[in-house]
C-alpha cells in the first residue's frame, strides 16, 4: 500500500467491528482515495459490543466523515443513527455510515453490492428471475430484499431452522411484488426447487477459510448449465461449492464483487466522486 501523506486537513474515514483484523476493506479505500489524490485516509477501529454507542458518539465528536460497518454491529448500529435509508430499514441492516455535520445516515451497501457484481460480472439481471437462496442470516436477508426490490419473480430461502427462512420470506411478501416460500433444509423438494433456479446463492459461512473443506447440507447434484450459482465468500476465491456447481456445467461467481461493488457505493457516499473501481478491485485481488 503507498504511503499516506496525512495532513492537517485529512479526513477519516473507517471500519468498526469485532474482529476486525482481517479486514481488506482499508486496501482498497485507500488505494481509491490515493488514486484520485484525495486528502483521506481509512482506518480500521476494533470496537466491542458494548463500546459500540461510545464509537458512534466519537464519529460526531472527532468529525469522522464516514464508517463501514461489519460484524457484530450491523443490526445494532441503527438505534444510534439520525436517519436510516429506506432500503437499510427494510433489511434491518446497515453497513455504510455517512456523517453529515454530526447527523449520521445509515445505508446498506452490501445489498445493491451484490445486484451490482451479477450484472456487471455475471450479465445478470434479477428482474423475472427465480432464485433460490441457501441459508438465513444477515447477508440472505440482504441479497434476498435487494434482489425482490430488484424485480425477481419468486425467491425461495432454505435453512436449517425454517423460522428464520419463514421471517424472510414474510418480509419480502409484505414489502414487495415477489412471491417468497421458505424451506428446511431437509425439505424433500429443495434438489427440484433448485434445478428450478435460475440463480443460486449460498450465504453460509461453509467453505471459508480455514474450513474450505466444508459443504452446505443442500442438494448439490441440482446445477446444471444455464444456471448462475454464487457463494458470498471470497476467501477462497473458489469454495468446493463453486467447484462442483462449475463441474456440473453452470456458471459461478464469488463474493469479490459484492466486496468490491459494496465499498465502491460507500466511497461515492462519502466523497460525493465516481469510485475508481478498477483500482479498487487490484487492491483487493493484491491481498486475498
């Protein structure tokens, strides 16, 4: 990473969460900021659970211009901001923070992040699209209400509790145009529902580092050709997952471009400039 020239007019922005050692997001935002020649530096604050209401009141006191936020902290966060965007209060989730004179606005960029990197990576449009998503946690919350504000047509969400697919497809069927059925994951006609897919997406954490031999308790002998199957994570950059999918003849996508597309979209909030995405992606690809 280049040397930062800090002034006394640079600006802060950063990342709070617990861990947060390994982080990429500092690469490429400081990379961004060094390319356009931009007085701006990005930090990483390792921030506890219960340290989190003090962290937001040092954003307003030391004038930090924005934050990403990451685990554990992006449910939490949004009772300690002024304003939350419409599409951040529907997932209930916010991972972007802009700080506007001490009134903070909450974003969630993880979403749109990932519409972003289906079409500009994948060709991919949702709109009409029956998608179906394996696991329940925050990012299948995300992608799931994104996708539905998006256009698709049906998305169905499998999960080793249903109760928790259940609230998610109840969210997008009060919210939104799409139609929305959660599973079991050992419901008998999930390996139908997702040769059905013309998308799917895996949002557990099974197959990252270090446990990269680790599978999704899913059907997996339902890809085939024609089909987009993703994996929102990034380390490996190919999970088993994606290997098998790839085998099978469908096509693949990991979680860089949700990573890089999400981060591209906090720059803008903060900056107000058109992300150097490519610079972006190189940092990115330099260190994972």
């Amino acid at each position: 990473m280049p040397f930062l020239n800090i002034t006394g007019a640079t600006k802060i922005c950063g990342i709070i969460g617990d861990p947060i050692e390994h982080s990429f997001s500092p690469f490429m935002h400081n990379a961004a900021f060094a390319a356009l020649g931009l007085d701006y530096a990005y930090v990483p604050f390792h921030v506890k659970r219960d340290n989190l209401s003090d962290a937001l009141k040092a954003v307003r006191a030391l004038n930090i211009k924005g934050i990403n936020v990451t685990v554990p902290h992006k449910q939490a966060v949004l009772q300690y901001l002024d304003e939350i965007s419409s599409s951040a209060s529907l997932i209930g989730a916010v991972n972007t923070v802009v700080n506007n004179h001490g009134y903070l606005v909450g974003y969630n960029t993880d979403a749109p992040g990932f519409v972003r990197s289906l079409k500009e990576q994948a060709g991919f449009s949702p709109e009409g699209a029956g998608i179906f998503i394996l696991g329940a946690g925050g990012a299948a919350r995300a992608v799931a209400v994104e996708l539905a504000l998006s256009g698709a047509s049906l998305i169905h969400i499998a999960n080793r509790t249903v109760d928790r697919a259940e609230e998610i497809a109840g969210l997008i069927e009060g919210n939104t145009s799409c139609s929305s059925k959660a599973y079991s994951q050992q419901d008998l006609s999930l390996s139908k529902l997702m040769k059905d897919a013309d998308l799917i997406i895996q949002t557990t954490s099974q197959g990252m580092y270090p446990r990269v031999t680790e599978l999704p308790a899913y059907p997996l002998d339902a890809f085939h050709a024609g089909q987009l199957v993703c994996d929102l994570i990034y380390n490996p950059r190919q999970t088993i997952f994606l290997q098998m999918a790839e085998q099978c003849g469908a096509k693949t996508l990991n979680g860089m471009g949700m990573l890089l597309y999400q981060g591209a979209l906090a720059f803008e909030y903060w900056t107000g400039l058109a992300s150097p995405v490519e610079i972006m992606d190189q940092a990115l690809r330099q260190v994972i």
